[in-house]
C-alpha cells in the first residue's frame, strides 16, 4: 500500500461546524463522485455521519451538516442514542446498504439502513444484538441468499462470523469465518473493515488486528481472499499486516498508533483507493491494487 503524500486529506477544521474529530468513513462511487460516509464525533463525544464528496478521490469537500445523526432512528433511539459509528456502504441492485454501529447503554449492536440516493434513509433496525459490530454485506447475493460478516464479543473471544439471509433482515446459519493468529500482530481481536470486493480468484476483503502492547493496543490492516461459491472458505491471508501505524497522523491522536479502515474504493482498472483514519483523528488515502493483494492471499 502506498499512502497518499498528501495525507490526512480530511481534518476537523475542514468541518464547517464544531467536532472533535472526523474519522472512520465508508466508500463509494456515485454519481461518478467518490463519496465518504464519514463518522464526525461532536464536542459531547457522541458520533453522525457527514457526506464528503471528491471527483479525484483525494480533494474532497463536505456537507454542511450530517446526513444521518441518532436521532433519526426514530424506531430505534435507544439503541444508537450514544452515537452511530463506522459505516460500511454496499451497493447490491441499485440501493445503497449501510451498516453501522449503533452505540448505547446496552453496547455496540449492527444497525441497517438503505438509501437510493444518499439524501434520504430508509433506517431497518438493528441486525445484531448486543454486542457486535464490524458488519460488511456482500455487494451480490451467492447461492440466492445475501450474505455478511459481523464481529460478536463472546466473554474473551473476538471472531469474525459469517451468515446468510433471504431478505438482509433475517439472518442464520451462522459460523465462525476466521480467528485471531494467536501470537502475532492480530493476537487480540480482528474484525471485518471493508465490504467484500469481487475478483476472479475469490471475494477481498481487509479486516483488522489488534494486539496489546503494554498500556496500548496497535491497530494494523490485513487482507483476506475468501471462496467465490462459498465465502464460508478462507482461501488465504496476508502474512504480514499490509498497512500499521507509522506515521504522526496514524500515531498521536485520540486513540493513538491505529489504522483502521472500513471503505475501500476500486477503480474500472482494478486500482484500489483505501480510505483509513489515523489514530481515530482524520481520514487518509492509500492505494493498491487487486492484483497485489490477491497474490498476498495467495
Ligand atoms: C474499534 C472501533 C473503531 C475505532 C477503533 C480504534 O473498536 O471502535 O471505531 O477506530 O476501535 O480505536
């Protein structure tokens, strides 16, 4: 991954109103605009989101105040009432799926929600209890069902799980799809970032590890390459993390030394622009391309 030299490209004082920081966006392309889904968390520490569009997908600009905040989920306050965090955007048939975090007193659950044109929500609920989060939906349906990833905390283990639905609402046949490498950099706990991606050799995806160091933890990127039939099947992984906190941006911040990406964007060439947040504080651009990560899968 080469990171973009001009990064952080988003920083609060690009942000026409008062937050603490702008972090953590989904991606995609619309309207031949890249757009991000970005997670803005207000002076009272409690999280929206906020659009920012680009037409090079490097210089971008905002809107003026956030699409969706937690007060539209009318039907379920209680469970985002503490902030909505860390979109994940799927385009599956023309409709735009978002899952998030919904965070409140009763922990992180997976909040859906779809869109046809980024103005207006149709907000359908939660999809996980308590406590998930991490959810990724598969941009097409595999064998007539959609399909997700999401990252449950079951007393110390942290995995991430996959199952399936007829209708995205209702889900089951639920497994577990891959663990922490015990020992290494992804010792702790991993999770899904970025909705699957369709290749010739399998679906792509980057996730996150997590290990402990003393009083910190490192967040660090890693790739995986799972079955075009049955995305059940790891079919391989990335040795070694692809992307860790090196520079200042991605080292001093609210939480410091992470990466941590959930929206990547792929260009008609197979390019990849992956968009991530240095220590929770900004948002940033690396490339890479399909054809690089493939072979670390493989
Ligand atoms: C995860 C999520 C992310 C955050 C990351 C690092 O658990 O809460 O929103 O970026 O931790 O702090």
């Amino acid at each position: 991954m080469i990171r973009y030299e001009n990064n952080p490209v988003l920083v609060k004082e690009d942000v026409p109103f008062k937050v603490n920081s702008i972090f953590n966006p989904g991606a995609i392309k619309y309207n031949d605009e890249y757009l991000l889904m970005c997670r803005v968390e207000m002076p009272i520490g409690r999280s929206s989101f906020l659009i920012a569009r680009s037409k090079d997908g490097f210089s971008f600009k905002l809107d003026t105040k956030p699409i969706l905040t937690p007060e539209d989920h009318k039907d379920c306050y209680e469970y985002v009432n503490w902030g909505i965090e860390d979109a994940r955007i799927t385009s599956i048939d023309n409709k735009y799926y978002l899952t998030y975090t919904g965070y409140s007193k009763y922990k992180p659950v997976v909040i859906l929600a779809e869109t046809e044109n980024f103005k207006t929500y149709k907000i359908l609920g939660p999809i996980s209890e308590a406590s998930n989060k991490d959810c990724s939906i598969f941009p097409e349906k595999i064998d007539g069902y959609y399909w997700k990833v999401d990252r449950p905390e079951a007393e110390e283990r942290r995995d991430i799980w996959i199952s399936k639905s007829p209708d995205l609402i209702h889900w089951g046949e639920y497994s577990v799809l891959m663990e922490p490498d015990k020992g290494t950099w992804e010792d702790n706990k991993i999770g899904a970032s970025t909705p699957p991606i369709k290749t010739k050799d399998g679906w792509l995806m980057l996730y996150h590890g997590v290990r402990g160091f003393g009083i910190s933890s490192l967040y660090k990127l890693g790739v995986v390459l799972l079955d075009l039939n049955n995305p059940r099947i790891v079919k391989g992984k990335s040795k070694e993390p692809i992307l860790s906190p090196e520079m200042d941006y991605e080292r001093v911040g609210d939480v410091g030394n992470v990466v941590f990406s959930n929206g990547w964007i792929k260009e008609d060439n197979d390019d990849l622009k992956i968009y991530y947040s240095g220590a929770d504080m900004n948002v940033c651009v690396a490339e890479t391309s399909i054809d690089k990560l493939v072979a670390l899968c493989k």
